[in-house]
C-alpha cells in the first residue's frame, strides 16, 4: 500500500510541473519550419495560415522549452481528423496579443520585471502587433515587442492566444 501512496505522490508532482502554455503564430502567411528538436536544421514540416485562399489556422500549446525553440503540440483547426502533431518552433513565430488593465487614466499594459514581481512598468500604448514570447513560467509569459522604435522587454500576466484577437 505504501508503494501506491508513494507511486501516486510521484506522479502529482510530475503532472503539478509539467506546463503547457497557449501561443498563436502568425497569420500573415509565413511558412513557419517545425523542426525535428531543439538544435539542428532538421524540419519535419511547415505550417502556415491563411485565410483567404485555404482555411489554416493553428490551435498550438508550448509543453518544453530550450534557449532558442519551444516544443509544442499543434493542430490545424481545419483538419476533420483533428490530428495533434509534436514539433520544435524557433521562439520568433510564436506570439500572444496584449491585453490591458485600467486605471483613472486609461489603459495600460503592466510589464513586470520577473514573473511573479510587484514591480511593474505601465505601458500606455499598445503595440499594432502581437508580442513575442521568449520564455514563460506558471501564469506569466516573457514577450518582446515594439512601440515607436521603442523595445520592452518584460513579463505579462494578461494575453489572448486567439489568432484574431479577439479575446475579451
């Protein structure tokens, strides 16, 4: 009996630490390289989103990370088989949109130092593109943006993964 309480404690913790993070892609038609694992140039397929002439549109999930790629679980949302493919992304392709908090005087996006922190910048204006995520850890994600030849560089707790931005 004791075998099975400790086998099962195990196993909660392994589960408790495993993270699986919602991103999106771009939907500008780039053909984005899945690779084969976290290093060399071996690619195992290209996905790409397109509205207009065909229907592709990713649901992604990052489940590892390493310095230069995330491994994620996707899924064109299209397929009738709803097949789940595995794979290697270079950080570059994977974004999330922002989303604001409110104060007296308007909107703002908080970008904080390290995830979990306190401190936090108040960013007043909004990107016209969606944040690169770099890193992520429990609820908060590490982006890279851009606003008036401006680079932040910080940790959010508030995004949509939907292609469309259309998260309320």
């Amino acid at each position: 009996m004791k075998q099975f309480i400790f086998i099962g404690a195990i196993f909660s913790c392994l589960c408790a630490n495993a993270q699986r993070q919602e991103i999106c892609f771009h939907w500008d038609k780039t053909f984005i390289p899945i690779y084969t694992d976290q290093l060399t140039d071996s690619i195992c397929c290209h996905i790409y989103q397109d509205f207009e002439l065909e229907d592709h549109a990713y649901e992604a999930y990052i489940t590892d990370k390493s310095p230069l790629r995330f491994k994620i679980e996707f899924r064109d949302l299209y397929d009738s088989n709803k097949n789940t493919r595995v794979g290697w992304i270079d950080k570059k392709y994977c974004t999330v949109w922002d989303r604001v908090y409110y104060d007296d005087i308007g909107a703002y996006i908080k970008l904080y130092e390290s995830p979990n922190s306190d401190t936090y910048l108040k960013i007043r204006k909004r990107p016209e593109c969606a944040l690169t995520v770099v890193d992520f850890q429990d609820k908060f994600l590490h982006v890279i943006f851009e606003i008036e030849d401006v680079i932040y560089d910080g940790w959010i707790d508030r995004y949509c993964c939907n292609i469309f931005n259309s998260c309320t």
